[in-house]
C-alpha cells in the first residue's frame, strides 16, 4: 500500500501526525487508518499501533514508524 501511494514515508508520518509532534499519538493513528479505509475495526487498529509503538509508551516516533514499515515494505 506504501508503495502504491507514491509517497515517501517521510510524508506519510507527517500525514499521521496531525499536530505536527514528531509523535503519532494513538488517536492519530486512529483517525489516519479510518481515513485510508482498509475497512478495519477499532480493536484492529489498536493492536497494530501496539505492534508499531515498538516501546510501548504510547506515541509512535519516526525510527518506529521507518523501522515497522520499512519491514513490511520488503516482505
């Protein structure tokens, strides 16, 4: 999907950081995957901001972020 977009994953987090942070924060992460409509449900969504969030203090950084996608990038 990341590579269909066109889009660098610079843009992207920047998308999904809507108060411009440097952190996406859980109802960020919320909104941006409604708003991509993958049909997903709210329990899904947590559980793969739980699995991105890769130190688990409740807001996505860049290196987080780069580092999960980048992963499902070249699988």
């Amino acid at each position: 999907m990341i590579k269909q977009s066109g889009k660098t994953l610079d843009v992207i987090f920047a998308q999904f950081d809507l108060d411009g942070s440097g952190d996406i924060t859980h109802e960020e992460f919320h909104k941006a995957m409604k708003m991509i409509s993958l049909g997903l449900s709210d329990n899904e969504i947590y559980k793969i901001m739980r699995r991105v969030d890769a130190n688990n203090d409740g807001v996505i950084n860049y290196l987080e972020f780069a580092a999960k996608f980048t992963q499902s990038v070249a699988l």
